[in-house]
C-alpha cells in the first residue's frame, strides 16, 4: 500500500522543504483507512518509503524528517 500512497500522495518538492515522518505517516494511515487497507507499522512504512527513494533523515534534535516532499491534499 506503501507503494500506491507514493505515487498519488507524495509530490517532491525542494530539498530545503521538510516535512516530519510522524506527519507523513499519519497521513499514510488515514489513506489507508479511506482505501480500506491496513497500514504497515512506522518502521515498515519508513523502509518502503526508502526503497521509493525517500529515506528518512535525522536532525539535531533526533527527529525524524523527509526533505524534498509534501503529501497532497
């Protein structure tokens, strides 16, 4: 299901925007839900959205972030 939310929800945009994983996922799981699938756990989703070629980076303040896209409406 990963796979299908990357292609209709994810949309790259400028590296210097971030976007936080646990919003990404949280939009993911609604997704889901609306499609009637059950959402992978947060660590399987973070894995798939890296072989998608988004890995997820760290900042200063161990959070967890996506650079360069957002999640449509």
């Amino acid at each position: 299901m990963v796979d299908v939310f990357v292609r209709e929800k994810i949309v790259r945009t400028n590296e210097k925007i971030k976007i936080s994983q646990k919003e990404v996922y949280e939009k993911y799981v609604i997704f889901c839900k609306e499609q009637n699938e059950q959402p992978e756990s947060i660590i399987w989703f973070s894995r798939r959205m890296n072989i998608f070629g988004h890995p997820s980076k760290q900042d200063s303040r161990k959070k967890r972030f996506y650079a360069g896209i957002k999640v449509k409406d």
